[in-house]
C-alpha cells in the first residue's frame, strides 16, 4: 500500500504544486477565505469526494465514504487562512494581495489536504471506513476550530489528524512529538483603578502605575515561587498604558498580556490565581481592580495511539533518520486542540526546511518552503490513514 500511495502522490506532484503556487499567490484572512474554500471545494469536487460549503462560516468538509464496513469516521484537519504581512521573497508565484500572506503554510497544509484527498480518493476499497477532511479558516485568530466545531463538523468522528509546516525541520522529514505538542493561550487584561492627585503629594493619591508594577513584578515573581516549575507557566504583559501627565499621579491604568501553560490543572486554575495576586496588591494599597481574563484555546495534547500510528507511518515511509521525536513541546498557540475536545487526535510537522539558508522563522515576511515537503506530507497523512482502519 505504501508503494501505491508513494506512485498516485509522485503522479499528482505537479499539480499539487500548481495548486500550492495558485493558493500562495491568493493568500485570505482569517475569516474572509471565500475564494480559498470556493477553490478547495471544486478540487474536491473533481476528485468525486462530496462536499460542504460554509462549515465554520468560510470553512469545507470534504467526505470520502470508503467501503463502510467500518463505522469510524477519521478527520483530516487543515487550515486555509493567511497573514496581514507584507510579502518580501522573491519567488514568482509571490502574493498578489498587498499587505497579506501566506507566512504561516496554511498555503500548504490546505495542498496537503487536498492531495491526501486525491490519493485517498484513489484508493477504492483499501478503505473500510469514511474519511472527513476539515478545511478550516481563521487559524490564526482561533477561532476556525470552534466555528467547525459548532456547525458539526466533528459530529461522530472517532479520530483526528493534523499537521502543520516547521522551516527548522529539514524537508522530506517530519517530527513526530508524544503528549503535550502546544500550550494553553490565554488572554489577559487588569484594570487597576486608583486615585489621581499631585505627584508632589503622594500621601493624598492612590498611584496606579506604582501598584501596576507591583502586579507586574509579583505575578512573575510568584511563577517561580508558588508554582511546579516541571509546569511551566509564560505569563507576558505585552500592553501597559495610564497616566495623564509626568506630574500627575496616575488613577487608572491597563496591563494586557497573554498566559501560556501546559498542564491541564495549572491552566484551570490560572485565573484564580491571578486574581488572588492582584486582589490582595490592590487591596493592601488601596485600590480597586478589574480582570478579564478569556480562555483562549487549550493545549494540543497528542494521544498516544494515534501518535504511534503517524510515527510508524513516517518511519516505513522515510526512514529512521528523517522522523524526529520533538524533545519539547511549543509554547505556542494551535487551535486544533478544540478538535481535541471532540476526539483523540495527533499532530505532527512537516520539514519544510531548505538545504541553502538562512530558514526563516513562521510568520516571517520572507518565510518560504522546499515544496518538496508537500509529497512527505501527502504520502505521511494518507498512509497513516490507512494504518488507522488496518492496525487499530
Ligand atoms: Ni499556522
């Protein structure tokens, strides 16, 4: 099976090319992935897979039913929106839309979704049970996920699979990673409400920048001193702005951030804690507070059936020397863990990593791929399809 997956994808690779080429040059923002999914769907469509549209607002649910002697539903996870950054390389399929681009891959996962559908589409009855490839928009806001997720896009899934680029992997070799792949990302803003008066007369004033930086200082602090350091927690004030004059004390100010966690039970009780810290700093000094704190997406946590799968499919596939055993997770954000709500699910990166440097980082204006990591991930995702319904 190995060999015909590698020789239907060898046929394609081209056209995928093609496909990866016109999706870069048309790059859409979160959200606004009406050509994207319109494309996608007729691709789909060509290849005798039945299709939705506008799942997940400006998503795509492609279906292939297999044979259905088996009643399981394995999903195919990637997303389709792009970035509001201004393109810098010099390749000639370049974004033709100032201002937006595809500087996360998202170009590439959305060809590796519809090539593995291609290959699959190909495989008749060597399918026993039905396979859903989800096209997602607005990864990058997370938000795509839950709005797939809520119009039913996971309903009856037993299983789910997804992927995305990393440039420090070289192409042609994936990295397959047990457990925690991301970690929860959370927002967070405080309000301190204080007193204003003469910065001459502090006695008469309640400052709140002074005691914002005491929130600051303490909340960091408090990391290391209160919490399991083997469960990080990366608390960033990323926002601070207050204050009307350089002589005037400040009454109000707003700190905004982001907290990003691993573990399951430090991220459920990060909120209270936090507002402990800042309850007691504001209340030890007179002022009052005010937090939002909203939960962003939690953390990717890579079941370990699943895992095994993808890392066996990748080891017969390229070899022992091209599969990596990532050592530590990201402290990144990815919104396939909503799917993970749903059902057991695994991720993996795909090597786009040239031989000639330098490698750009993710979201880097002149982020680029070796397109010949499109045939690795194609031949990774639908082989290890196929070993879900034969070995488990
Ligand atoms: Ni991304």
């Amino acid at each position: 099976m190995l060999t015909q997956i590698k020789d239907i994808t060898e046929t394609i690779a081209p056209r995928l090319i093609e496909i990866r080429r016109h999706i870069h040059a048309h790059p859409e923002l979160s959200g606004q992935e009406y050509q994207t999914a319109a494309y996608v769907a007729g691709v789909l469509s060509s290849c005798g897979i039945h299709v939705q549209e506008a799942v997940g607002k400006t998503g795509v649910v492609g279906e292939l039913k297999g044979t259905q002697e088996d009643n399981r539903i394995l999903a195919i996870r990637t997303d389709m929106d792009a970035l509001p950054i201004q393109e810098k390389t010099k390749v000639d399929f370049a974004s033709r839309k100032p201002g937006i681009m595809h500087a996360c891959g998202h170009d590439v996962h959305t060809t590796l979704g519809l090539g593995t559908a291609m290959v699959l589409s190909q495989l008749g009855k060597s399918l026993p049970g039905k396979i859903r490839f989800l096209f997602q928009p607005a990864e990058e806001i997370a938000q795509g996920a839950s709005w797939m997720v809520q119009d039913g896009a996971m309903r009856d899934v037993s299983a789910i699979f997804g992927v995305h680029v990393f440039p420090s992997i070289p192409a042609r070799c994936v990295g397959i990673r047990y457990g925690a792949l991301t970690a929860a990302a959370d927002d967070l803003e405080i309000y301190i409400q204080g007193e204003s008066g003469h910065g001459a007369r502090p006695h008469e004033a309640t400052d709140a920048i002074w005691i914002a930086a005491q929130v600051i200082t303490t909340l960091q602090q408090a990391i290391s001193r209160t919490q399991n350091p083997l469960r990080p927690i990366v608390l960033t004030i990323g926002q601070i702005s207050g204050g009307m004059a350089p002589n005037v004390i400040a009454d109000q100010v707003r700190l905004a951030g982001t907290v990003r966690s691993l573990h399951p039970q430090t991220h459920a009780n990060l909120p209270q804690w936090i507002e402990n810290i800042v309850a007691n700093l504001c209340q030890t000094y007179g002022a009052t507070y005010k937090i939002n704190y909203r939960r962003g997406v939690p953390g990717v946590q890579n079941d370990p059936v699943l895992t095994q799968i993808l890392e066996e499919a990748s080891r017969e596939a390229w070899g022992n020397d091209c599969v990596q055993i990532i050592p530590e997770p990201s402290l990144g954000a990815e919104d396939f863990a909503i799917y993970l709500e749903q059902a057991p699910g695994s991720m993996f990166r795909l090597g786009v990593g040239k031989p000639e440097k330098p490698n750009h980082p993710l979201h880097h204006p002149e982020f680029e791929v070796d397109e010949s990591a499109i045939s690795t991930g194609v031949v990774t995702l639908a082989y290890a399809a196929y070993k879900y319904w034969h070995n488990s």
